[in-house]
C-alpha cells in the first residue's frame, strides 16, 4: 500500500513554513516563505492577508516539487496558524484593509473606555467582567489586542470599513476560505474572540457579547472543530497549490493549541513550554479556570469538546535573540564571524553563554520588548539589562538573556500551576528547544526536569498534522497521538544552583514592581516606540 501523506502549514507570524509528513508525523521534505510586518504608527501591526495566501500556494507548490511526492497520495492539509489576527472581509472574501495581527495594540485606549468603563475592579468594569466570566470563562486584557477591541477600534476610526463587513476572519480562516470558499473558524481560535458561550463545551457565539462589540453573530465566521473536515480544494486553489481538487482541508488550530498537541503532553494536567518567537506554559484540563490579574487561564483545545487548554502567553522570547542578532553581534562581525566555524548565529550565542557562570554575575534581563500579557498584562512594560558593569562581558550577557527569559517562563510556569496543581517535568519546544544550554538553564530556573522534543520546532505543525490523521482515521484513538512524538533528551535541575536562581527570580519580579508607574509613564501614547 502506497504511503498517504498530509501537509500541515505552519503559519507564523513571520513566515509560512509547508511541512510534508506521513499521516504518523515523519516529516518528509519543508519548504518556507516570509512575510512583513508593518508598523505604520505606535501600537500598529499589520500583515498583508494575500501574501499569507501566496505564501501557502508558493510553500505547497515547492514542498511537493522537492518531495516528488503524488499530489493523490496527499489525503489532507491543515494549519496551525499565529492567533488573534483580524482581517475584516466583504461579500467577495476581498480584504477591506491589512490584517490587524495579534502584536496589534492600536485598541488599548478604546477598549479601556468603552469596555472597562468606570465602576472599574483593578482596571476592569465589574459588571462587563461578571458578564465575560460567566459566559467565556476569561476576558479581553486591557492592551488591545483581542478581537473585540479590534473591531470597536475599526467601528470608531474607519466607519466605512465597518460597514462594509461581511465577516471578520482570523488569519488562518482567512487561508481556509481561499482554499475552500467556505467562512469557518475552528474553537480554539474563537475562544480567544471573547464572543462565544464556552459553558459546558457550549460553543456558540454570544449575542450579548457581540452586542458589547458592535456586531451581530452572523458576522462572525461559522464555528468547527479543529478536527473537521471544512471542504475540499476548489478547481481554483488546486491550479495555485499542486493539490489535487477534492482534497480534504481540516479545519486546523491556532499555533499555541497545535503546540500543545504536538508538545506530546496532552493527558490531563501535564504541561509543556514553549520557546519560539513568544513563549507559553500551557496543559489540557476538563474544568476551566482564570487568573484575570495575571491574565493566564483557559482558552479553547485542538481536541474537539472534551479539553480546555490553560495558558500563559508571554510576547516575546525567541524575538529577542532575533533582536540582538541584528541589531548588535552582526554590526560588530569582528567578535562573531558566523562563517569561521559552520555555527549559525543561536549557536554561537550558545558558545559564549556556555563561558558564564549561573547566575552571569547578577546581571539580570527582562524580555519584555513588546510589552507583556501573562503574568503582567502591561503594554507598556519594557525590556532591559539590569546591574550591568564593567566585570561583565558578551557571555554574561549572552546567558543573561537565556535566563532573564527562562525567569519569565518561570513565572509564568507559577501562574498556571496556582490554577491547577504543581507538575514535576514539563515537555519543551519551539526553535529555542533546540538549545541544551537553553533547555538546562530552563530546568535550573524551574527546579523542573525538562523534556526536549525530538524535532521541538516543528511541534505545531507536526500536532495538528496528528489531528488531521484522528480525522482522517489514520490514527484510531486520541491518546495514541503520543505514541508518534519522541523526547529526545531529559534535563533535571542542577541543585548546586538552586539558591542562585531562587534570589535572582526574586529580584526579577521586583524590577516590574519597582518600575511599573516609570514604564507607564515613559511609554505613554503619543511616544513613537514600535514604528516602520
């Protein structure tokens, strides 16, 4: 019998990446395209929805090119996808404007006054929070970036585009549609809309809520499993794809219920983390919780109805490297020369961290470089090197930077576990998991073992790819998706470190305390921080 196939995209916030993998998770051949951001004023960030789209068609094309593979042995595509994207769309599925994605903060002022309106319990209006509570489960934060905040920012400052709506999609389903016509959301996603009733599984957009944001429910996309099938490839999207038309499309989930599939940690209170561009601590629980001061508790699983997904979201990880690769080491190529060894970049920096002691002399980073949700939901928080001196080098602060993002990972690791029940290992992936430096510093910090995915940052693609196999029934039963994800190597806490790390967590999370107002106050509107 001839091997079946499925292509699972990862749709990032950066780039799409096609994974080519067997219906059991062995990837075959990837293939990648990137996009921009655009940050055309303090607060805003956008993406063009039909460079996602051409990203896809351009992806699925090379992934079969290069694979060689039989486009009738493909039985499926699906997505895991970056969330809280909004492109609002008219009768045809055009874009009426560039995607509002979800490091877009535009709506913070407008959702504070409109939404959280006086009488106010720390920050929010009680009884828009009871309401939220009672039906979601959780709540939009005060930064803007939830869908519902979106779309009272475009009825306020662009009126016409309002009007103009047909549906509003998120980025996947926007994707979904070109390859289907069909206007569908997966679960996951609309969880994180605040507009849908999640009460007992209950997944149906709210009329009340949608009224808070202006809209009716019929202008919202239809609500799936992520594991349904949504449609099949039309005759158009075939010619641009190298798919066969009539191939099944699976609904799919966003990036961070995908992860947690593809983690392999999905009984019931295990948890895992996740180390890419942002990072999370997230598990699947039957009973849903919140923590509206640290902004963690439950969104929507990639299981279909039986699991919630705790989270803590955190902004900004992995980018941070990105940023200090760009922005300092490759303007002083003389100290690294990426070239003289084979070593790229992230590996070097692993070099010099690995030079430094624990701790890195009390030089303290916070990765806060675009303000932070869980545990803190402050946009206007922001990163830094604290206690730096002259006995510091480049590998002091090369591993301060693992640890101060370890530190924050921590710290979101205690928020989940207040919600639910202390772990005793938790599973890791993403691009960063790829570093045993990395991954035993995450160890030390959390006084965790530590268990490293085999192929850690392909988890997203890889979970929902196993998603669309339980659909497909390739795979008979949900718990044996484990079966297919590998641990490639464990990490347990050096307990010689043990007191270093404990005072420095310490220290860490009074730097927030002590500079909250400051960072309010010198992050203000009106101040031209992230722009293009």
């Amino acid at each position: 019998m001839e091997q079946r196939y499925i292509i699972s995209h990862d749709l990032g916030t950066s780039a799409d990446k096609a994974i080519l993998m067997t219906v059991y998770g062995q990837i075959i051949d990837t293939a990648k395209k990137t996009y921009a951001i655009h940050h055309p004023h303090p607060g805003f960030a956008e993406q063009n929805a039909n460079e996602w789209w051409d990203a896809v068609c351009e992806t699925t094309q090379q992934v079969i090119k290069k694979s060689k593979v039989d486009p009738r042995n493909i039985v499926g595509i699906t997505f895991a996808a970056q969330m809280q994207g909004m492109v609002p769309v008219d009768k045809n599925g055009t874009p009426l404007m560039r995607a509002m994605i979800w490091l877009d903060s535009r709506a913070a002022d407008i959702i504070n006054s409109r939404l959280w309106r006086p009488p106010r319990v720390a920050g929010y209006n009680i009884f828009n929070l009871l309401r939220f509570l009672r039906i979601t489960g959780g709540c939009p934060g005060h930064h803007g970036k939830d869908q519902i905040g979106k779309i009272l920012w475009l009825k306020e400052y662009e009126p016409e585009i309002f009007q103009n709506t047909y549906k509003f999609l998120d980025v996947k389903d926007y994707v979904v549609y070109k390859l289907t016509d069909h206007m569908v959301t997966s679960i996951d996603l609309a969880y994180v809309w605040w507009l849908m009733d999640t009460r007992k599984y209950n997944y149906e957009w709210n009329e009340s809520l949608c009224r808070l944001a202006g809209i009716t429910p019929e202008q919202l996309p239809e609500l799936r499993s992520s594991a349904e099938i949504v449609g099949q490839i039309t005759a158009e999207a075939a010619r641009k794809t190298g798919l066969k038309e009539g191939t099944p499309v699976i609904n799919g989930a966003g990036d961070m219920s995908a992860a947690a599939i593809g983690s392999g940690a999905i009984e019931e209170g295990e948890l895992h983390i996740n180390l890419g561009t942002s990072n999370w601590v997230a598990g699947h629980f039957r009973k849903r919780k919140i923590d509206i001061l640290h902004y963690a508790g439950c969104a929507g699983s990639a299981y279909p109805r039986e699991y919630y997904m705790a989270i803590a979201h955190q902004e900004t990880a992995g980018v941070c490297l990105e940023w200090l690769k760009n922005n300092v080491f490759l303007k002083i190529d003389d100290r690294i020369n990426l070239k003289r060894d084979g070593l790229d970049f992230y590996q070097r920096l692993d070099k010099f961290a690995e030079q430094a002691e624990p701790g890195s002399r009390n030089l303290l980073f916070t990765p806060w470089m675009f303000g932070e949700r869980a545990p803190l939901d402050d946009d206007f928080v922001r990163a830094g090197f604290y206690n730096l001196g002259l006995k510091h080098d480049v590998t002091h602060v090369a591993r301060a930077i693992l640890e101060g993002i370890a530190f924050n990972t921590r710290w979101a690791m205690d928020t989940i576990e207040n919600l639910y029940q202390k772990v005793e290992h938790l599973n890791i992936i993403g691009g960063g998991a790829r570093s045993r430096l990395w991954c035993q510093i995450m160890a030390d910090v959390c006084n965790r073992t530590i268990h490293q995915v085999n192929d850690p940052q392909q988890a997203g693609a890889r979970g929902i790819a196993l998603i669309a196999s339980l659909t497909l029934g390739y795979i008979d039963d949900y718990n044996k998706i484990k079966d297919y994800i590998q641990i490639q190597n464990s990490f347990y806490p050096n307990h010689k470190n043990r007191k270093v790390y404990d005072d420095l967590f310490s220290y860490y999370k009074q730097i927030y305390k002590n500079n909250k107002k400051w960072f309010s106050k010198i992050n203000s509107w009106g101040t031209p921080i992230e722009t293009d």
